[in-house]
C-alpha cells in the first residue's frame, strides 16, 4: 500500500477508506484503480469470493495496524455488493467521518 494510505492512531477520513478499498482491490483483481469507483459492484469487476476474502484480509490488516481488533465478521461479508457497501462498512465499524 503506498504510504498515504496508512492511518496512524487517528480516525481515518472516509476519502482515506475509499483509497484504500480501491487500491486493495485493484491490487487482488490486477486491474487499474480507475477503473474502480464507489458505484463499482464486486461482481461486475469479477470479485469472487476468495477475491473478497482477500479484501477482508488485506483490509484488517491495514486497520489493524491504527485500529487495534478491526475485523470484519464473515457473515456481514455476505450483505457487500458494490465497493461504497465496503466503504460504508468500514466507515461505520471505525467511526470515522
């Protein structure tokens, strides 16, 4: 991830999550991130299940690193169609505005 991505001790802005969903999935499906927007489903840029396991993944683990125990229950995983879905999650799981 490049480094403004990363979020230390603080809140994250929501434009700050955006970032790093897109640039996340980018890197798992090996697309561009502009082909990526917020309205994007995960289905229509051919996310598999294991490709949004590795979303979760590589999201907790960014997080974790500013949010001690962020994590993302499988059976919400299930409810995110479209990358603002992810986005929206994430936001309302940190707190962040």
């Amino acid at each position: 991830m490049p480094a403004e991505t990363k979020v230390e001790g603080s809140k994250p802005e929501r434009a700050v999550i955006v970032e790093l969903v897109v640039n996340a999935l980018a890197e798992i499906l090996e697309v561009d991130p502009s082909r990526i927007g917020e309205g994007s489903s995960f289905d229509d840029l051919g996310a598999d299940s294991l490709a949004l396991i590795e979303l979760v993944e590589a999201l907790e683990e960014e997080l974790g690193e500013s949010s001690v125990g962020f994590h993302i229950d499988d059976e919400d995983l299930e409810d995110l169609k479209t990358v603002r879905d992810a986005v929206d999650y994430v936001v309302a799981k940190l707190g962040a505005g």
